[in-house]
C-alpha cells in the first residue's frame, strides 16, 4: 500500500475527530447555557486532549479559559490541568447559570462523571450584595460519585468586613439529593489575627500564624500554619458587614442541616508582636433553619472532674445579634493550645482556665457579661522582673461593651482579683478624630496589709522577702479626662494607708546603716565599683554638720512633704498624675526623698513591676526604723550626684571646690536640682552657670521663700550670687563635664511646695 494510501486511511478519520468532538461538546455545553470554543483537538489512542478551551455562560456570569483537558474513552474520569475561571454573582446567580435548560442523560455515579483538576486559578466576583470577593490560587479538585475533594494552594476572602488569607487547605464536599452542599470536612486549619488593642483606629492587621505541632499542615500537603493568613477589618461596620456577609453566604449555599468540619484549627491571636496560640481544636459548623451555629472545642479531652471549655456561636440569618458563649473549665493552657514562651507565659501545663462568658456581637459592638479564673499562671516577662513569677492567682468579673475597633469601651460592675485582693471599677472610654474621653472610677476594698503582700508572687519580693506588714489599706480613685481639654481634668486619689512592718530579716535591718558598710555603685565610667559608706568614712555629713541650705534645697526641689509623711506622699502622687495626663507624657514622678533612699540603699537602676513593690516595702522598713533626721543624712550622703560622685560632700567638692558645710544657696539648690539627671550639667565652657538655669534656681529661691523655709535676706542673697564651676585650687574648666542643654527634663520630683517648680 501505498503512502499516501495509508496515510487516506488513517489520517481522514483523524482529521474528522476535530469537528466531531467540537460539535459534541458545544452541543452538550449548550443544554446548560454555555458557550464553547476548543483551539486544539489532539486525538490519542486512549482519549481526546483539547488544548485552549474557552467558556462563557450564557449570562456572562462564568468566563474562563482551561489550558488542556483530557477526556478519556470510557468511563475513566476527565482531566483538567491549569486554567482560570471568573464567577460573577451571588451563590443563587450561579445556581441559575448552572441549572440545566432540557434534559441531561445520566451518567456514571448518578450524573457525577469523574473528574481531577489541578493547577486552577479562580476568581469569584460579587459573590454576595455587599460586593465580596474570592480569589482561588491552586485549586486541585476530584470528584467521585460519594462528593468532592479540593486542594487550595492559596484563598483570599474580601469583603467590607475585612479579608481572610489561607494556605495549603484540604476540603471534602459531599452533596445529596439537590445536589446542594451538604457535607465539608477540612482536615487542618490555620488562622491568625493581629489585633492593636485600643491602638490608632483599631486596625487590624495582617499576621504570621505559629508553626502547627507536628510541623505540617496535612499529611499529603506542606504546612498550613505558618503563612500569613489573616487580615481583620478596621472599623466597627466593617466587622458588621463581615458577619453578615458570612450570613448571606451560608443561607444561600447550604441546605438547612449541612455541616462543615475541621479536624484540627489552629488559631494565633498577635498583639504587637507577640503571639498567642490556640489549638489544634475540634470546628464544626452546621446551618439550621434560622442560624448558622458554631462549635469549637479543643481536640485535648479535660482531665477527670473538668468540664471541656467549648467556645459556641451563632449567626442569626435575621436581625437578631450573633452570640458566643465561652463556658467550661477549668483546663490546662496547655490542653488550650497555649505554649511555653508565648506572652512570656511558663508552666503552661500546670496554669489553668475557667470561664463563664455570654457576649453579643451587633453593629461593630460587643455586649457582654462574664466571669472567669486563671490560676497557678507562670510567666516570665522583662517588664515584670528578672525572676520567673509563679503560681498567680487572677479572678475576674466584668459587664460592659466594646466596640470592635476599641474606639469605645463600657465597663460596668468590674472586678479584678489578685489573690485575695480585690481591686473594683468602672471605665467608660472613647476614641475618635477628636481624641481620647476617660471616665474611670473605683479602687480597693478595705484589705489587710498583709494579706495584699501575700496576694503577690514571691517574685515580686525579692529583696524585700521576708517583710511583714500589720495594718490595712484601701485606695478609692476617681479620674475624667478629656485629651482635647487637658485643663478640665478632674482626679481624686483616696488613700487610707494604715500599713506598718510588723517585722524584717535581720539582713535588711536599716540599723546597719549607723555605721560604715560597703556598696556597689557605677563608677565614672558606668562600670560597678565598690565603695565605703557610713559614719565616719571620707565625706560623711553628719545630720548636725548639713548646711541649712541643703536641706532647704532637697525640701524644695524633691519632697516639701518629708517631715509630715511615712514615706508615701499621696497628694504629690496625685498632683504628678495630674501633670502627666494633662501634658500626656511623662513629666515627672513622685518619688519622696524615703522612696529614693531604698532605692539607692537596697536596690538597682532597672525599672520594673518587681522593684516598684520591693521599693514600696522598703520604703516602710526605713520609716519604721529610723527617724527624719537619719533619713536626711543618709540621703544626702548616698544620693548620686554626677558620674562616680555620691554625696554632697563629694559633690561640693568636686563641683564647687568648697567644703560641703559652706555651701551656699544657690550652689545647693544646684545640687539639688540635677538629682533627676545627675549626668547633665548647665555651666558655659568658662564655668559659669548658663542664664537658663542660672533663672531656674532663682524661681526656686523665690519658692524657698514663699513657702517661708528662708529669710528675706537669705532670698536677697541667694539672687545677687553667681553659681560657676570650680575644679581643683578654684581652676575654672569644664574638660570633664557634659555643658550639653537637654532638649527635655524628666524628673522624679514630688513637687508639694508649688508647682510652679517645674525645670526649665
């Protein structure tokens, strides 16, 4: 036979398949509305590839292009490899583009023809009234004659509500009867949620989920768990919007009596960084008549005589608010999903979680009411001390309102307690392009002094273990503020301090202080070094031998209320509060000249929660112990007062070139007023005090006279003095010293005797 014969043979029936299989298709494509066109028809022994297919339906509302499908000869299931495809509309829009226009001969599985797919890209447009979207990157799908099967590489879910990104999801469909949804199981899950609490707007945004245990997000597929997966909305409307777009959705595509499951959810809430985990746990979602329900519970069954602490939600598909409801416990953090290091938190195993808590989520608010325990928390945070804190007990009780984005908040009826202390209030917060609104009211019950000592993690005491304390004490505060008129803040602190130390280590005793003993300090150099302290070392200062100046001086610039309080000037704490909302920063403190002293005595420079409780009890410990007079010369001998110089006998000098009990006015009002920053000095290249501090501490002479703690003629004096810098056989330099202005002053002061006392 001859070529051209043989290739007549073959290659005419060959040629026919092309149009034969375009017009099967169009014809098939056609009962259900769609439009058909095929580049390539590729004939094979075993079946037909068509190369190039494009799709439109018959409203515009499905378009799309798959790159090569593969349609076997018999009943083997059809293969489709890449593509994209747009869906435009709302699930029932679909349906209806979907539905057949005349009858369709069954097939395998019912009219379920076989079906892999891979490589797919869809984009799904205005899937709801509110214009949402959904974007499909990945998509491998199976079907068989028991349901479905789906792969996604990426989704994105946008509506106004917000957006939800996910990775590497595997999900099982199953559909009977309508063909409508019925079944979706999802073997694991990642989601995450970066929430600003009470930040600029309360946006919320995107975030790294942590690692899922194990490591993978499935056992065929990489993991899910940690991708970025989450993107929250930025306003109270948009949070609205979101749950009642997850509404509309859930109403339209499934039936009532549908169920979706996720095996294993993984979820990490992230607040400023910093992560919390929860999971894996147990998701079901199931559509009933009026609601979509929610329940999620975790995967780690309670230990015996707990209740399982299940989260559980519903989505009215009417007006009514969704509800969540956390109840059960107490459990484990651990069984939680929560895990060691995570918010600095330990031992997560050993803390546990009750919580009985009833919220409505309507119009971008939260309302609620609830109460709940952790016990035995562990943790270990740098703000809280260098020690691990164990076995804190917390309680709460709270009732109120939030809107989503923090822009306000309502609580009413709060209690928090901490051991067996318990602390009270209301708050009542807004936020808005006009500024901040606070209403805060509260305080603690009357309360053994003792009782609130032992309230607190042995951590906190550190170098104060050991002190007890006899007595009571309660705190009532009342404060409104209003950032946009700091002038009408209004603030009321009530203290009843009754608390004395009943008895201390031998260790601690501040007896020890009457005579010399050795201390670390930084040198000039800010490296430790030891030194001498005490009666009658080099430089000691005697209560008898201190200036009159320099008494004045500390009075004026630190505490005016030393000799008439036990340690805690409540009024200054109160005047400081005040100055600092008012300025809305740190302006200065209200430490007294007792609270400095334990600090230089007994602790270190670290600012922590830690040191604030030592110092307090060792605040008490020194009035208890030792008089006004020996509080005075202590500090006056310890007190830093510039690189490696302590005490204003060193100090007088070092600065003055002067004996310390000759010290005039405005040198000791100096000394005194760089107590704050002793590493800052004012004086010109040529030693002279600059003008602008040369009119501070005459602002504060005048003050010294006012509150009548100098004369007439000491004022007189004091104003016509020049203060200048002398180093050695009165050389005037400054080689060694910082003449740098700093461009803001922070300080420590209590500031009692006027206000108007603020550093330049």
């Amino acid at each position: 036979m001859s070529g051209v014969a043989i290739s007549l043979l073959f290659g005419l029936p060959l040629a026919l398949v092309g149009p034969i299989v375009r017009a099967k298709l169009s014809a098939r494509a056609a009962t259900r509305g769609f439009g058909v066109e095929v580049e390539h028809v590729r004939p094979t022994w075993t079946g037909v590839w068509l190369l190039g297919v494009g799709i439109h339906g018959r409203s515009g509302r499905i378009t799309g292009r798959l790159e090569a499908v593969r349609v076997p000869f018999g009943d083997a299931a059809v293969e489709v490899h890449g593509g994209h495809l747009t869906l435009r509309g709302t699930v029932g829009e679909l349906e209806r583009e979907l539905a057949p226009e005349q009858h369709e001969p069954s097939g395998n599985g019912g009219g379920r023809r076989l079906v892999r797919a891979d490589g797919l890209s869809v984009a799904w447009n205005q899937l709801d009234r509110r214009g949402s979207n959904l974007q499909i990157g990945g998509l491998a799908a199976e079907r068989s004659g028991d349901g479905d099967r789906l792969h996604l590489d990426t989704a994105h879910v946008e509506t106004r509500g917000g957006a939800l990104d996910t990775k590497n999801v595997e999900v099982s469909l199953a559909a009977h009867g309508s063909g409508r949804l019925r079944q979706v199981h999802i073997g694991r899950l990642a989601a995450a949620l970066d929430l600003e609490l009470l930040g600029r707007g309360g946006d919320v945004a995107s975030s790294a989920a942590r690692p899922a245990p194990g490591g993978s997000a499935s056992a065929t597929h990489g993991s899910a768990a940690n991708e970025p997966v989450a993107q929250g909305a930025s306003s109270p409307a948009g949070y609205a919007l979101g749950l009642a777009t997850a509404a509309e959705i859930a109403k339209q595509a499934l039936p009532e009596g549908a169920q979706a499951r996720v095996d294993s959810a993984l979820f990490a809430l992230t607040f400023h960084g910093e992560h919390l985990g929860f999971g894996p746990s147990e998701v079901t979602l199931r559509r009933e008549a009026t609601a979509l329900a929610l329940e999620l519970e975790p995967s780690e069954r309670p230990s015996a005589g707990a209740t399982a602490l299940a989260l559980r939600g519903k989505l009215p598909f009417g007006p009514e608010p969704p509800l969540v409801e956390l109840e059960g416990g107490p459990v484990s953090l651990a069984a939680l999903g929560v895990r060691d290091g995570e918010l600095g938190l330990t031992r997560t195993r050993d803390a546990t979680l009750e919580a009985h808590l009833r919220v409505e989520l309507g119009n971008g608010t939260l309302r609620g009411s609830g109460s709940g325990a952790l016990v035995n928390v562990s943790l270990r945070r740098p703000e809280i001390g260098a020690r691990e804190v164990r076995a804190l007990k917390l309680g709460f009780r709270a009732n109120g309102e939030a809107a989503f984005d923090g822009s306000r908040v309502s609580l009413r009826d709060t209690e928090l307690t901490v051991g067996d202390v318990k602390l009270r209030g209301n708050l009542e917060l807004e936020r808005d392009e006009a500024g901040t609104r606070v209403k805060l009211a509260g305080g603690v019950p009357l309360a053994s002094c003792e009782a609130v000592v032992q309230s607190l993690p042995s951590a906190l005491l550190n170098d104060a273990a050991g002190v007890r304390l006899a007595g009571t004490f309660a705190l009532d505060h009342a404060l409104s503020y209003d950032s946009a008129h700091p002038d009408a803040l209004a603030l009321t602190l009530h203290v009843e301090n009754g608390c004395r130390v009943a008895a201390a280590p031998p260790e601690l005793s501040p007896e020890r202080f009457r005579a010399a003993w050795s201390r670390e300090v930084k040198g000039p150099d800010g490296s430790p070094v030891t030194i001498r302290s005490g009666p009658g070392t080099p430089e000691w200062l005697y209560y008898d031998e201190i200036p009159h100046a320099m008494e004045v001086a500390v009075l004026v610039c630190e505490d005016g209320g030393f000799y008439h309080h036990h340690g805690f000037d409540f009024r200054a704490m109160e005047s400081a509060m005040r100055d600092d909302l008012r300025a809305g920063r740190f302006v200065r403190g209200a430490s007294t000249i007792s609270m400095q002293l334990a600090k230089n005595l007994y602790l270190g420079k670290e600012k922590t929660l830690s040191r604030k409780v030592e110092e307090a009890l060792l605040t008490m410990l020194l009035e208890s112990k030792l008089s006004k007079r020996e509080l005075m010369e202590l500090y006056l001998n310890v007190v830093e007062l510039g690189p490696g110089i302590y005490g204003v006998g060193q100090a007088a000098r070092y600065y003055f070139d002067e004996d310390a009990r000759e010290l005039s006015l405005g040198q000791a009002l100096y000394l005194a007023s760089i107590l704050p920053d002793p590493t800052r000095q004012h004086f010109e290249p040529d030693g002279r005090l600059n003008p602008r501090w040369t009119a501070y501490l005459q602002k504060l002479m005048r003050i010294a006279r006012r509150v009548e703690r100098i004369s007439d003629e000491e004022l007189a004096a004091g104003l016509a003095e020049e203060v200048a810098f002398r180093k050695g056989n009165g050389e005037s330099g400054l080689r060694d010293l910082d003449a740098t202005e700093p461009a803001s002053i922070t300080t420590h002061r209590s500031k009692t005797l006027d206000d108007d006392a603020a550093e330049p």
